[in-house]
C-alpha cells in the first residue's frame, strides 16, 4: 500500500489575525479614557475572544482534516483488503474448481488402478491355478518315472543277484570237484564279478559254516522246519546281499537239524536247480 502524505494548513495568517486583533484591542484601550465606557471595553472583549479563537482554529481544522484523512485512509485501506478479498476468494474458488477436477480424476484413477488390481489378482490367481496343476502333472511324472526306476532297479538286482548265485553255484561246484586249476579260475572270476558288482553299490555277505544261526541274518531254503535254539550253520547255499548299505537279501543257509534229501538237491553242481529266494529289495526312496 502506498504511503500517501498528509495535507498541512498553513498557520500563520491566523497567527497574523491573531496578532492584529491583540493589537487593535490594546489600541483601543490605550486610546480610551479611563475607566472604559461600555462599547470600548465590548471592543476589547470581542477582540480578544476573536483573536483567541483565530489561534485556536488552525488547530482544530488541522484535526477535522487529519481526522478526514485517517477517515479516508482507513476506508481506502478497507477497500484495498476488499479487494484482496476478493481476489483471495476467486482464487479459492479457481483452487476449489482445481480440486475437483483433481478429486474427479482421482476417482479415476483409483477406479482404474482397482480394476488394474483385479485383474494382477485374477491373472496371479490363474497362474497360480496353472502352476498348481502343472507341479501335480509333473509331480505324478516325477512319481511315475520314479517307480520306473524303481522297479527298474529291482529288475536289474535280481537279475544281477540271480547271475551271481549262478556263479557262486558254479564256484562251489568247482570245490567239490577238486580240481584246483579249475577251482581257482572259477575263485577269481567270481572275485572279479563281485568286484565289479561292488562299485554300484552291490555288496555280497557270505555265511561262514559253523557261526551261530540268526533267524534276523540268515535265510533257510523254502519247505525247511525251523533250526532248534543254538543251532549253527552247516552249510551256505548262497550268499546275501546288500545295495547301497539297504538289506536285498540275507545269506542261504542250511542250519543243524534242518539237513535232508531237499539239501541234496539244493547242493547239486547244476546252477539251473538251484532254488532262487524272493528278493526283499524294495528300492531306495
């Protein structure tokens, strides 16, 4: 706001009225015979009054015109401050009218983002339902592969296992003939199989005649009584095996008491009547 500068009242022709009418009244009463008859004496009242009120008046038209001033500066102020009013108020208006707009197009966007949220959370939910059934479908390949496998395995244990016994009947055979040449040919290729077998993780336990007879860690042959208490091995048909430190198959054994005519047969030079126990391997999970 601009400062604007306050109208002065020029004093001194009031002074100088003043100054006149205190020197007329005290002409008048030098010039009048003594004591002062009525007229003179008004005179000089009149004079004096009116000199006092010409040096009092600059005074008070001075304070009518400040008063009018400040009056006019107040108002004047008053109107600037309406008017920044109500540039104010167009501009809250103008801010209102920017606020809706801004409201409205966040409406909008929320409105999109939620609908943008549905549908991450239909496609999550989708894939999820994709995934599910695919880690089942893989899951029962993995299964099915893995039973493959297994039975596999059990197939190719038996067939390795059947192989050895033949050559353990084999070994045997060549012992009970007596030929040593033929006896220690047979020794080193069973040696040489099991060594190879050993690498896989196919380990034979051969039974030793004369230990002690454990239900747990031998295997009679088929159609033979139990052994009474104590009793010890005799004789070892075949040897167990274990696959990866897993129990396939307890050693063959004949115990005391449990020799007849089937140990006849059982002990017999030919592989091919040999019986072959059920393997107990179940594979490895």
């Amino acid at each position: 706001m601009t400062q604007r500068a306050k109208p002065q009242l020029p004093k001194w022709p009031f002074f100088a009225a003043d100054i006149l009418l205190l020197g007329l009244a005290a002409w008048i009463v030098h010039q009048g015979a003594k004591p002062l008859s009525m007229w003179p004496l008004l005179s000089v009242l009149g004079c004096t009054a009116f000199g006092a009120w010409m040096s009092i008046l600059p005074f008070l038209t001075q304070y009518r015109a400040d008063l009018k001033f400040a009056e006019a500066d107040k108002l004047a102020n008053t109107v600037e401050k309406l008017n920044n009013l109500r540039t104010f108020t167009n501009q809250i208006s103008f801010a209102t009218a920017q606020w809706q707009n801004i409201q409205e197009n966040s409406n909008k966007t929320v409105h999109a983002a939620k609908e943008i949220a549905d549908r991450i959370t239909a496609d999550a939910q989708a894939f999820s339902e994709f995934m599910l059934k695919a880690n089942d479908a893989e899951k029962a390949h993995l299964r099915l592969q893995n039973e493959k496998l297994r039975r596999g395995e059990g197939e190719w244990l038996q067939l390795i296992v059947h192989l050895l016994d033949h050559i353990y009947a084999l070994q045997q055979a060549a012992v009970r003939s007596g030929q040593q040449n033929v006896i220690v040919q047979l020794t080193q290729f069973q040696s040489a199989c099991r060594e190879v077998v050993r690498r896989v993780g196919l380990v034979p336990v051969d039974a030793k005649v004369g230990e002690p007879y454990d239900e747990k860690a031998h295997l009679l042959p088929e159609g033979h009584p139990a052994p009474v208490s104590d009793a010890k091995v005799t004789q070892a048909l075949a040897p167990g095996y274990t696959f990866q430190g897993q129990r396939v198959r307890n050693p063959l054994v004949v115990a005391k008491g449990t020799e007849g005519p089937a140990t006849a047969a059982i002990v017999d030079s030919k592989p091919q009547t040999e019986p072959q126990p059920q393997l107990e391997f179940e594979g490895k999970e």
